[in-house]
C-alpha cells in the first residue's frame, strides 16, 4: 500500500534537463542582445572594382575602368547630404595632396540634379571629375554595382583595380589618410 | 492572299511578344518580392519606393531580360548586398534553423503540454489508513449526538 504521506518524486529530466534548456535559451538571447554589432565591411573588399560609365557634369561619358593603373578614390555623395558637406573639403585637398601620385578622385553625385552636383562641386572645389549615377542604364548602375545603402560612401582602388578599403558613412581624416595609404595614393 | 498571311504573321508575332512580356513581368514581380529593400525595415524592392528600391528593380529586370535564372539573380543581390538582401532565408544550410526553430518549439511544447495533462488526469486520491477513517467516523458519530 502507498504511504499516504509519500510526495511524488520528480523526474530527473524535468528536474535538470528543462532548467538547462532554459539556461541556455536565456543565454542564447542575452549573448545575441549584448554582443557588439559587426563590423559593416563591403561586399567589395578585396574584389575587383566593378566598371561602369557614366556621364559627367560636362555630357561627357568617364568610364572607370580608363584609370587602372593609377589609385582611385570613388566617391558618392548627393547635394542634399548633410555628411557630404562635411567632408568635401577634406576630399578635395586630399585629391590635391595626392596628386603626385596620379591619384585618381571621382565624385559620383547620387539621387541628384545635375545642376545641383554642379553648384555642390564649385561650392567646395572638387577640383576632380563629378559623374551622375544613372539607374536607367546597366553601365550606369552605379549604386547596384557598388551595393551602396546610403551616402555618402568612398572606395578606395588600388592601381590594379581592385577595392581595398570601402567606407560606409562620413570620413574623417583618420580614415580617409588610411584609405589613400592602403592604395599608394599617399 | 498575302496580305492576310502576312497580317495573321503580324497578329500572331505581337501575341506571342505580349505573352513573352507577360511572363517576364510576372517573374520580376515574383522576384522582386524575395529582394529586400537595403534600408528599409522589412519591406521588399517592389513595396519601397526609395532610390535605392528603384535602382535595385531596374538591376533585377535586366538580368530576366538577359535571360538570367531566378537563382542567378538572387545570387548576385546575396553577393553584393549578403543573405540579408533576400526577405526570406533560404531553407538549406544554418538557414534551416530559422525555418526549423519555431516547429520544434510549437512540437516541444505541444509534448510537454500533452505529458502533463495526461498525468494530471492519471493522478489517483492518496489512499487513506483505515485507522484514521474510524477516527473521522467516530468524531462525525459524536458531532451528531451532541
């Protein structure tokens, strides 16, 4: 006869196996809401640059591929970015501080006016070639090419063409200097 | 006796390029649905309206126009943008985790569920010594006496 007084023993499994399970399911979650966000590293790093052409401010087709053999610096920007502004003057004396190297500084004016890019580009002497992206056409595609999600963001080529060093957002003199140094523009 | 011919030539060349176009449509749509817009929360390039959503589509309808396959196309948005640009993971590899995880959980916890019910209702009274049950009889008896 059972004892009435006898308590019902648990199952070693309920007893431990579901306090783990649970441990580490409250584990997974604070790792995953606590670990630092990665790092944001273009697809093209370590790539060949992707070639396009495009149309300068001037009507006239620039193709990129027509400058291996010398560093590159893209950049894309809009007038209407606020963090373009602030760094087009670092970019355009870095483009002249570099010069001796052959450096190559190319201003990609994103979802903007033509007229517009242009005042951009005499406001803050980019005294180097500004193109208009042009997602009508295939070679114009620029942004696709790139993967861009935002401007401004700067790609730095070395002078066999492929993208050592892709920034994401503003550059600042830090990595701008980086930049150019990675591709011997410097 | 040409001219018919040549007009039911006509005819039929324009239905079958509306049919040819029709399809291509389709497939970009369909496509455009799994490719996420890279800024946005959640939507796809078909549902945003940014630049960025619109360069993208126009990436996406050449490549059909070019012939490409569907896994060839979504190979080169993955390639420039990584598996995030697809809205939905594919269901191979350490993808099959997200498709996987919530089964489990749903099949685990309907387990458990079910394991404790049938153990509930399997729970019998605790047996009750006879000695204590003459006792409880005889302080009733008592009770109604007085």
């Amino acid at each position: 006869m059972q004892n009435a007084n006898s308590v019902q023993k648990q199952n070693p499994i309920q007893k431990f196996v579901v306090p783990i399970v649970l441990l580490a399911f409250v584990a997974a979650l604070g790792y995953g809401l606590t670990k630092p966000a990665a790092v944001n590293t273009s697809s093209l790093e370590g790539k060949p640059a992707p070639d396009f052409t495009l149309k300068t401010l001037e009507g006239t087709d620039l193709t990129l591929s027509s400058f291996k053999g010398r560093p590159v610096v893209v950049n894309f920007f809009a007038s209407w970015c606020g963090p373009c502004v602030d760094e087009a003057p670092m970019l355009s004396q870095a483009a002249i501080d570099s010069a001796a190297k052959k450096t190559v500084f190319l201003g990609v004016a994103y979802s903007d006016k033509a007229p517009l890019a242009k005042a951009f580009r005499d406001k803050y002497n980019l005294g180097f070639p500004v193109v208009m992206d042009d997602d009508k056409l295939e070679a114009g595609r620029s942004s696709v090419k790139y993967a861009i999600t935002g401007v401004p963001e700067t790609f730095f080529i070395d002078a066999k063409g492929i993208v050592v060093k892709a920034i994401t957002g503003p550059l600042d003199a830090e990595s701008l200097q980086a930049g150019l140094k990675g591709i011997g523009a410097i | 006796m040409i001219r018919i011919l040549s007009s039911l030539l006509i005819l039929l060349l324009a239905g079958f390029s509306l049919a040819q176009n029709a399809a291509e449509d389709a497939r970009v749509q369909a496509l455009a649905k799994q490719i996420r817009c890279p800024i946005c929360q959640g939507l796809s390039i078909t549902e945003s309206s940014t630049d960025f959503s619109r360069s993208m589509l126009n990436e996406l309808k050449d490549r059909v126009k070019q012939g490409e396959t569907d896994d060839s196309i979504r190979d080169y948005f993955v390639s420039k943008y990584g598996r995030v640009v697809l809205l939905d993971p594919p269901k191979s590899g350490s993808d099959l985790i997200v498709w996987g995880a919530p089964l489990v959980i749903l099949f685990g916890g309907a387990a458990a569920l079910f394991s404790y019910l049938r153990r509930a209702s399997n729970q019998t009274m605790p047996e009750v010594r006879s000695a204590s049950l003459e006792k409880v009889r005889k302080q009733l008896e008592e009770s109604q006496k007085l």
